[in-house]
C-alpha cells in the first residue's frame, strides 16, 4: 500500500487546518486509547487495518458500495488535529492516480442528540456515537458522507430562516421538520425528518423534496466523491483531472 506524506494529504483538503500527530509527538494523549496504534504504525496498510477494524458492521452493510470502494482505494489514515479536536484523515487512490481525503472525527465530540434523533438507522446512530462523530469530506466540511451531529441543523436553520424558509411550498416537509445531515457538496442537500418513512431520507433540490432509501441515497453519494470532476493532487504533488 503506498503513503502520502502531510504535505499531499493537506492539498486534498485545502479547507481544514490540519496538524499531523507522529509516533514521537507529545499530543499522543490527545487522542482516543483506540486509535493510538495508527498513529503509532510505521506502515499504511497497518494504519488501514486499524481504523477499518473500528467501523460497526452494520454501517458497514448499510453503504456497501463505499466500503467496497475504501477497501479498494484507501491508501493511508493518518491521525491528526483539526477543528480543535482528534481526526482520523482516510486518503483514497481514483483510478487516475488522483486523491481524494475523508475526515473522521474524534466519537467524543458527539455532544448533544441530534433534533429528530430517532429518525437516524440504527447503523447511523451506532457510526456517529462509537466510530466518527462526523464523516466527511468536500470543502465546506458536511459533504459527502455524514456531518458532525453538532453541525446538523434543520434545513430553514442553514438557510437563516429558523422559522421557516419564505416560499417554501406548503406540500413540502416543513424546511423546519428536515434535518440536514450531509450534502453533495452543491445544491442538493440530504435530511432526515419525523415527516418521512422510517428508512427513508428527503433529497431536496432548490425547495423540492424527494425521497428515497436511506442507506441506497448515502451510499450513492459517498461513492460519487470518486467521481467528482475535480482537479486533485496526485502523490507525485502533480495535478491530474478526476
């Protein structure tokens, strides 16, 4: 398996500030009991061992084609600071030789349930409280995997409008009764909502509310950062299409 130093990994994710934890640094007790042995590994397929072997099963199964894909093109997990708390960094390989980082937080920085708590699967729940609180990757920090609970808002409180979004279409959810918990990086934005089937996540696009498969709509769109028509750094430092 082959390595990305700090200075690669940081150009995927150009957005976060990251510090980088060595086997010999002294912010070691910075991080969980757990996931000192990745830190502490001297090889990348150790590390990826490690950290895989920490995802509950279920979630696992919940996004197959993702968990495929990180089996197939992780090449590093790096532990690190960032946001003012511990981070597990995975660094996934496209098939252009381009790369593309998730970040998973520290599960102690879960803070408070959040709003519509009991519409999470019980794969999610289990994920964000005992694996990562927070996934993600994309430069605004909620994309492409599952946000940080404390990040989760309702859809009318990302918009500014906490009492209701003006417009929005009364044979619409609420924008009050959608919890966003992730996005594709744009304008489509995926919420969880007492409104919806149990199982069942709302897509929605510029005030339009769609509906679909929880586990099927995340896994789809985990994959797709793979996908994304991005310029990314290879591990030569050089730029490639995506």
């Amino acid at each position: 398996m082959a390595e990305a130093d700090a200075a690669t990994i940081t150009r995927t994710l150009p957005e976060w500030s990251l510090t980088f934890i060595e086997p010999t640094s002294d912010r070691m007790t910075v991080l969980p009991a757990h996931w000192q042995p990745i830190a502490l590994a001297d090889r990348a397929e150790v590390r990826y061992r490690v950290a895989r072997s920490l995802w509950n099963q279920e979630f696992l199964a919940f996004i197959p084609g993702f968990a495929t894909a990180m089996d197939s093109h992780c090449i590093d997990v790096r532990a690190c600071i960032t946001d003012g708390c511990a981070a597990l960094v995975y660094v996934m390989a496209d098939q252009n030789g381009g790369l593309v980082s998730w970040v998973g937080y520290d599960s102690r920085t879960f803070g408070p349930e959040p709003m519509f708590w009991p519409c999470f699967p019980e794969p999610l729940r289990a994920f964000l409280r005992e694996v990562h609180a927070g996934f993600v990757s994309g430069s605004d920090g909620t994309s492409f995997g599952l946000a940080r609970p404390i990040h989760m808002t309702t859809l009318a409180e990302f918009a500014e409008f906490p009492e209701g979004i003006p417009g929005w279409a009364e044979d619409e959810i609420s924008s009050t009764r959608l919890l966003r918990v992730t996005s594709d990086g744009g304008n489509l934005h995926y919420c969880l909502s007492p409104e919806l089937p149990p199982g069942e996540i709302g897509l929605v696009y510029e005030g339009e509310v769609d509906s679909g498969v929880c586990g099927a709509e995340l896994d789809e769109l985990m994959v797709s950062r793979f996908a994304q028509s991005t310029r990314m750094p290879g591990a030569d430092g050089q730029e490639r299409e995506r």
